[in-house]
C-alpha cells in the first residue's frame, strides 16, 4: 500500500498514495517517534537540496558544503519544485510553521539576492511563498521579496501600495 514521505489532506501525483485525515494528522503530531522520523526525512531532503538544518528548534537553515553541485541540479530540474512544496505544505500540517518560513526565506534570498537558483525563483514565488500558513509571516516574505525583485514595477505577488507602506 503506497504511502508518502510528506503525507498531505490532498492527492499528489502518485494516484494510488491516499490523502492524510485530519485525525492521522493529529495522531502524527502527537507520536514523538512519528515527528523524529519526518525530522530525519526533512533533513535529508535538505541535504539533497544542498541545504543544512542548522537550528531544529527554529528551523533555520544554510548552506550544505555541497550546495553548488545541488543547486546545479535544482535549477536543472524543475520537477524539484513539486516536491519543495509538498515539503512545505506537510511542514505546516505536521506544525512546523517556523520551518515553512525558514525555508522560503532561504529560496528567496538564494533566487533574489544571492541568484544561485535563477530556475526556481517563479515556483519560490508562486507556490512556496504561499504554502506559510501564518498570514503575517505570509506578508513578510512577499514585503522581503518585494524589496528583492528586480525590476520591483514587475512585482506582482502583492499589491504595490501595501508594499511600500508596510512595517
């Protein structure tokens, strides 16, 4: 019987994988052993996207010593980007909300600022940004890419007024 690495109340691509409940979600968030599992699987997902867990209790995140090689691979690849964001879709059912903003904060500042993956930034801005299920931190990451944009005129993620008058 199909099941998924980051399980979700939705259908995926695998047809046959059955979506999660909401009381298999709960009965997840509660078993230690099930959290440390999906922890595990969470890091090593980062580690094929070149990324380390620097802070479990935060979910911050940085560079792995092997980032060029995987960004090569992540900007290649777009089917990536599906998994990404299933990946941060089940970091908000599982309750890891603070991951969920880690890590699209790490895709906008690589994509916009530092531009080491030029082939993700449409996803990053398109879907990851709105997986963050907090509606302020939401508004931070599109105020953050906002300010990153270039050219800024071209944003599109969010009204232009409220941008300049945020904070």
């Amino acid at each position: 019987f199909p099941f998924r690495l980051f399980p979700l109340r939705e259908h995926g691509m695998n047809w046959r994988a059955k979506p999660l409940t909401c009381q298999e979600i709960q009965a997840f968030r509660k078993s230690k052993e099930v959290m440390d599992r999906f922890i595990r699987a969470y890091k090593l997902m980062l580690g094929f996207y070149g990324i380390n867990l620097v802070n479990e209790q935060t979910g911050e995140l940085e560079r792995a010593e092997n980032w060029r090689e995987r960004f090569e691979n992540l900007n290649r690849f777009s089917h990536n980007n599906l998994r990404i964001t299933r990946i941060l879709k089940c970091l908000g059912e599982m309750g890891y909300e603070d991951y969920q903003v880690h890590l699209v904060k790490f895709f906008l500042t690589e994509t916009l600022v530092k531009e080491t993956l030029p082939n993700v930034k449409r996803s990053a801005l398109d879907y990851f940004l709105f997986t963050v299920r907090s509606k302020e931190k939401r508004r931070e990451l599109v105020h953050y890419a906002w300010q990153h944009f270039r050219p800024q005129s071209s944003f599109v993620w969010g009204p232009r007024d409220k941008l300049q008058k945020y904070r």
